[in-house]
C-alpha cells in the first residue's frame, strides 16, 4: 500500500509534468502553423531567385560541372591528380547560397 502523502506528491507531479506536456505540444503546433502560414506568404509574394533564376542549383564554380578537380599536394606538383570536387561532391552542381536552394530570396 502505498502511503496518502505519496499518493499526492505523485498525482500533483503527474499534473504538472502533463500540463508542461500539454503546453509543449500545443507551441510546438502553433509555431509550425505560423511557419507554414509565412513561408506559403513568401512563396507567393517573392520574386524567384536572381542567381539561380529559381532552380534553387546551378553549376559548380570550383570544377565547372566536371565533377573533378586537378590537384596536388605539393607545392611545385610533379604528377597532377584528378581528385572528387569538393565543393559538389561529385555532383556537378552546388545548391544556391543567396536563396539556400528555395528558389526565391
């Protein structure tokens, strides 16, 4: 049996941790509502991206679309590797650094 005085400690922890839980979930779905609600204004209203013209990607400046690189460790190199770039991953294209890859800014 467990005692009275525990019994209250117990039910009023169970209360408030709840109430925390119940406060956390209802910003969290207020907060992506309002998110969701801003970013669909932006969309709309916002002109696409003048880099990327809106694709939100456009073409490796490092390697120019290559998708490797010439490189060397040394200094004065002696043999020239051709190496992933690194900028691209191998990828050819890079996502657009003035919209983040969105497509407008």
């Amino acid at each position: 049996m467990i005692p009275k005085q525990f019994r209250i400690l117990g039910k009023g922890a169970a209360i408030v941790f709840g109430g925390f839980m119940t406060l956390n979930l209802a910003a969290t779905v207020a907060i992506g509502a309002f998110r969701s609600v801003a970013e669909r204004n932006r969309r709309k209203f916002a002109l696409p991206c003048g880099v990327c013209k809106g694709k939100g990607f456009y073409l490796c400046k490092l390697c120019n679309g290559n998708a490797t690189i010439k490189w060397s460790p040394l200094y004065d190199p002696i043999h020239i590797n051709p190496c992933v770039c690194p900028t691209c991953d191998g990828n050819r294209v890079q996502r657009c650094l003035n919209c983040l890859g969105k497509g407008y800014s």
